[in-house]
C-alpha cells in the first residue's frame, strides 16, 4: 500500500467537503477526494491557510486519519544552533 495514500471513512468525506466549502475558491477545484495524495495536499494547504476555521477541519481530518498524518501537520521544531557566531568570533579570536 503507499503510504500517501489514506484509508477515508465516512467522517472523513464529511469533513473534506466541509473543508472544500471553506477553501479558497480558486484551489477548490483541484481538490479531488479521489487523489491518490490527498493526504499531502491537505498538509501543504493546512500549512499555507491563515484560516483557523479551515485548519481546525484539516486537523479533524488528520486525526481520523491516524497520528502518522496528524503528526505531519504539527509545527516543524525549529533546530537548535550548537554555537552562536559571538561564541565562534570568540574561539577563532583566542
């Protein structure tokens, strides 16, 4: 099976349409619930809407899919530096 591809239930079809109805208009008619990768569709558009009606949908959607998919719209961490540039003038400076 591939892993973009998700198993939809019928809560699910509910909460795609009503999550179409809330898009903008002009995305709506690329959104097929028949896409193959729906699932990354969803978390490029949960990820690029100001929305907060429309990503409270795609979340709810996400979490009938499985925490896999509700993991992949979670806020991405923001990596740590090890050493900040003032440590490293520093240490080429000694």
């Amino acid at each position: 099976m591939n892993p973009e591809q998700l198993n939809i239930d019928r809560a699910m079809v509910s909460l795609f349409f009503e999550i179409k109805r809330n898009m903008p208009y002009e995305q709506r008619e690329e959104m097929k619930i028949s896409s193959p990768t729906i699932g990354t569709s969803l978390v490029k558009l949960y990820r690029s809407s100001s929305n907060q009606a429309l990503k409270r949908l795609i979340r709810d959607f996400m979490q009938h899919a499985g925490d896999d998919w509700l993991a992949k719209i979670a806020k991405p961490k923001k990596a740590k530096r090890l050493f900040s540039k003032s440590a490293l003038f520093a240490r080429v400076n000694n």
